[in-house]
C-alpha cells in the first residue's frame, strides 16, 4: 500500500507535538485572513473597473450623439435625418452598449466576490480559531491534570519517607529504652512499623495510578487532541477549497456571459456593409445641382474684340508652332498615361489580395502608392488633355498647320558669350541669357521669341552656311526691327554703335575699385604721351577727378567680335571725347552679365558715372 493510500493520523505518528501542531493549524487560520482580504482587494478592483467602463460609455454615448447628424449625413445635409443614424453609428452603439452590460456583470462579480467569497472567509476563520482556542484550552486541562496526579505522586512519597523515618527513629529509642519502658517503646515501634506498611501500600497503589494517568494522557489524551486538530486543519482546508470553487464558477459565469456579449458584437459588425453609410448620405444629400457655366472670351476694357481667332500670317506662326508643340506632348503624354495607368491597375490588384487574405503586405502603403501613382497618372492626363484640346482648337480653325513646315530643332541654351537673336536683332545675354539654338542650322533666338519663329529650317548646314546663314538673318532682322539707332558723325558713321547694350557696366560689380585705379593711372598716362581731346563739359582744371569718376568699360573680346569696316574717311575708331587707357590689374567676371579683363588691356570710358 503506498503511503498516499494511507490517511495520516497526528495522534499515532506526532507524540507528544500539540505546540508544532497547534501553532501550524493557527497559522493556517490566520492565512484565510489574507485570503478574504485578496478578494475584497479583487472586489474593489472589479467595481472600479466596472464604474470607470460605464463612466467611459456614457462619455462616448454623449459623444456619439453630437456627432450623429454630421457623422450620419454630413454638416450640411438637404433633409435631416431625424433619430435616424448610420449603419456606422448602430454598430458603434452596440458595441458600446455590449460594453456597458460587461460593465454591469463585473459590478455584479466584484459585489459576489466581497459577500459570497470574502465575508464566509472572514466568518469561517473566526469559527476555526474559536475551535483551535478550545483544543488548547483542553490541552491545558490535560496537562493540569497530568501534573497534578505528578505532584499527588511526589507527596505520597514524601509521606512515605516521613514514616519511614519515624519508624527508624522509634526502633532507635526502643533500643536505648530502660526495661521498665523498653516494653512501651517496643509496642510503638511496632505501632509505627505497621504505619509505615500502610503508607508504603498507599505510595506503590499512588504510583501505579500515575503511571495509568501517565500512559493515557500521552497514548489516549493527547493523541486525541491532536487528531481533532488536524481535523480541524483539514475542514478549513475542505471549506476554503469548496470557497474557491464558487469563486471559480463565479468568474467563469462572468467570462461566459461576456464572451456572448462579445459574440453578439462578432455577429452584428458585419452586418454594417461600407455601402449603407454611403446610400444614406446621398439619400439625405440630393439636392438640385447646375452644372457651372462655360468660360466665355470676355473683351477688354481698353480694346473691343470678339472671340475670332486671329490668322494672319504672324498669328499661323506662333499657331503652327504651338499645335506642332501640342501634338508632341499629346502624344508623349498619352505613352506616359498608359504606363502610369497599368501601374495603377496592377497596385490596385495587390490591394485586393490583400482583402482577400492572399499578400501579407500593408495595405495602407499600397493604397499611398495607389494615390501617389494616381496622382502622377492626373497629371499627365492634365497635360494631354491640354494638348488635344490645343490641337482641335487650332486645327479646326486654321486646319493642320503643321503638315509641311519645317520645325527648327531647338536646343535650350544659356548664352554665356553675348549673341544676338535672329528673330528680333536683340543681344542674348545678361539677364536675357536663357535661349534656344537650332542644332541643324544654328538659328538663335530668346525664350520669348521660340513660339515666333517661323517653321522654316533649311535643315542641318556647314560651318559655313552657319556664317553666311547668321548675317542674312541679323541683317533681315536689323531691317525689321521697329526702332533704328540714332545718327552718327560722318568719322563714325560705319563702325558698331558702342552703346549699354555692347558693352557692359561693371562699376556695380568688385571691378570699381581696380577701375578707379586704372583712371588714375590713365591721367598720367594720356599725359605724358600727348594731350586729349575731354567732353566739352569738364574744364581742363578738373582733368585728374573728371576722369576718375568715368565708367571704365571692357571692349567685347575678339572671339565673338568681329572688327570693324575699315575707316574710309581717316577717321579713328574711337571718339575724340573717350578717352582711352590700359588696365593696371586684371579683372576676373563674377557673373554671366561681367566679362574678365587682362592686365594691360585697353579700356575706354563711354560716359560718367553719373549717367
């Protein structure tokens, strides 16, 4: 038989063990203290809980109800909805109503938890340390009692040796007795002979009776004691068990209602299908809509007109170039449309798989990559919708301008040497650098005459024809320009006309301080190799400051300058009234409207600084 088979007895297997056991038992008594105030402490947490969950629905619910109208139908919607709410809404107050009733389930556990577990706790612990207490009081009348019949014991003994003594004295005084008395003495030893029998009898009849009290006290007393104890152990042990069971049943009571709670919820979320909130909205949002009015062409304030397209010759320039402009692009971004539209398709594939269970990927990254694709993808249906709607606006006007023409090939350019426009005659250069060059023929022009030009490239040419292609349409364009220079002297007449627009001003630049230099050096020089010739406003005696507030200006450099005719009247190329002089330092261009000066390079001054 194995030892968990065989019940445990204290009374046989602890002799003589009521302290250990009693203090075990008590100790096991007072644990159930803690225990009830465990679930107290778990009562008070429960309906904390629970209040703090209703406290929080019924913010929500108020929430919910201001916001019912415009979360149903909108701000401004054209027929109220009334009570009416959202499929939305309802699933919401379902779920918050759900949570409520848990609310009121766990206030109902935590209030059995404190009367049905922690008050039987508290009321059973009193009870077993009421029946501990009376097992040790009982132990204290057992020992009482054993020790009484110990010192019953003892004063029998005493006893016993008093008359033993008594009756060693008297056989003394029968010895040292007189013959008249020897035979009193003799009769009183005998006398107290007899006594001493007798208490002897009464000491080992004592003994006998001890030793039984002894026996039972601790073979059938104590073990008694000690049996009832670890009864008592056990029925607290048994009662808590059957205390925690109910608090088991009682929690699990709780999480099954929730879980049909939680189920009802489960079962009520799809039923809100996405498309009632939306069938809903339009329902109360319908109202009488007009289509806004077309954009009319609406005439000047300063110049009457119509909404006639001008075709003149100037207008089927600008015309041709921009429908041969517009069918580009229409068709560059139509290539692009369709690339961009395919992509959109194939993330909006991968976003179903992803509803479908099939990719793992997030599905708010691909439908940003859905909306950033489609907005490219707008773009370029912008463009290309521009581009048809520019193109069947002039071609149903003018008709196809663009069949036959013959299209520069047009490069971007910034001119960083100064160069002339073929259209206008204007220099390209400055803050009017920015152009366009045809890689076949070479023609220039700025980014404001592009659309001007007319379509007649000869096609691609020789450095040569470049040349000879360059002059013909700065001389075509020299005539055509609405303006001529002013008139000159019969000894200037056939040189280039030296004015802000072929030169450059540099006192605005770091070149002032070197340029003021150079005049200074300038006066000495024109000095010292023979006089010259001042404008008739500076008198000789301001020579020296006259010419130090001159604007000294760099002459273009050779390589993009041609020279000038030869003089046929004997005339110099410069102006008796410029005075001219070499630099003393070099100047390096800060900028694409400067240009770099050497050392010893001559310079002239076109006019004060004044001007």
């Amino acid at each position: 038989m194995s030892q968990a088979e065989v019940d445990p007895h204290f009374g046989a297997e602890l002799r003589d063990a009521f302290k250990p056991v009693n203090a075990w038992v008590s100790n096991g008594i007072s644990w159930l203290d803690e225990i009830q105030q465990f679930y107290r402490e778990r009562s008070a947490i429960e309906k904390e809980y629970a209040s703090k969950l209703t406290a929080l629905c019924r913010k929500y619910h108020d929430r919910k109800s201001k916001k019912s109208s415009s979360l149903s139908v909108g701000d401004t919607p054209a027929m109220t909805p009334g009570s009416l709410e959202s499929a939305s809404l309802t699933t919401w107050t379902t779920q918050l109503s759900a949570i409520e009733a848990q609310a009121a389930e766990r206030n109902k556990f935590g209030a059995d938890l404190e009367f049905r577990i922690a008050e039987p706790l508290k009321q059973i612990a009193v009870k077993y340390e009421e029946l501990r207490k009376n097992h040790g009081e009982w132990s204290g009348k057992l020992e009482k009692e054993r020790d009484s019949s110990y010192n019953d014991l003892k004063k029998v003994k005493g006893k016993y040796d008093g008359v033993c003594q008594e009756v060693e004295n008297r056989r003394k005084k029968m010895e040292s007795a007189f013959d008249h008395g020897k035979a009193k003495a003799q009769n009183a030893y005998q006398q107290q002979l007899l006594e001493m029998n007798n208490v002897k009898n009464t000491y080992l009849i004592a003994i006998n009776v001890t030793n039984k009290l002894k026996e039972r006290y601790y073979y059938e007393y104590v073990p008694e004691l000690l049996d009832g104890l670890q009864d008592l152990n056990e029925t607290r042990v048994a009662k808590l068990n059957s205390i925690w069971t109910l608090a088991a049943q009682l929690e699990k009571s709780l999480i099954s209602k929730t879980d049909e709670q939680i189920a009802h919820v489960i079962s009520e979320i799809p039923r809100n299908d996405p498309k009632l909130d939306s069938m809903m909205f339009i329902r109360h949002n319908v109202a009488n809509w007009q289509e806004p009015q077309d954009m009319q062409f609406e005439p000047s304030p300063v110049w009457h007109d119509d909404a006639t397209m001008v075709i003149d010759e100037a207008a089927k320039i600008f015309l041709r170039n921009l429908l041969t402009k517009s069918k580009s692009q229409m068709k560059e971004m139509k290539g692009e449309a369709d690339k961009k539209r395919r992509e959109v398709e194939n993330a909006k594939r991968v976003r179903q798989s992803i509803r479908d269970g099939k990719d793992k990927r997030d599905e708010v990254e691909v439908v940003r990559a859905i909306f950033s694709m489609q907005e490219d993808l707008h773009q370029f249906n912008r463009k290309q919708l521009t581009a048809e709607v520019e193109t069947s606006t002039i071609t149903s006007v003018v008709g196809d301008l663009s069949l036959g023409a013959k299209n520069h090939n047009f490069r971007p350019q910034t001119f960083k040497i100064p160069t002339n426009c073929d259209l206008c005659g204007e220099r390209i250069w400055g803050l009017s650098a920015k152009g366009f060059d045809c890689r076949d023929c070479g023609y220039t022009c700025h980014s404001k005459c592009e659309m001007k030009v007319p379509a007649e490239c000869p096609g691609e040419q020789s450095k040569e024809e470049k040349k000879k292609l360059k002059a013909e349409r700065q001389e075509a364009a020299n005539e055509t320009r609405p303006y001529k220079a002013a008139t000159t002297t019969s000894s200037t007449a056939e040189l280039p006309a030296l004015s802000r627009r072929d030169t450059m001003n540099s006192l605005s630049s770091g070149y002032a301080a070197s340029a003021t230099r150079s005049t200074s050096a300038l006066s000495s020089q024109t000095t010292d190799t023979g006089p010259t010739e001042l404008p008739a406003t500076v008198s000789p005696a301001q020579k020296p400051t006259a010419l130090r507030k001159h604007r000294i200006v760099a002459p273009p450099p050779d390589q993009y300058v041609s020279a000038p005719p030869p003089i046929s009247n004997g005339g110099t190329a410069s102006r008796p009234s410029e005075p001219r002089g070499k630099m003393l330092y070099p100047y390096q261009a800060n900028g694409e409207d400067e240009i770099s000066v050497d050392e010893g390079q001559d310079v002239v001054i076109v006019e004060p600084d004044g001007k």
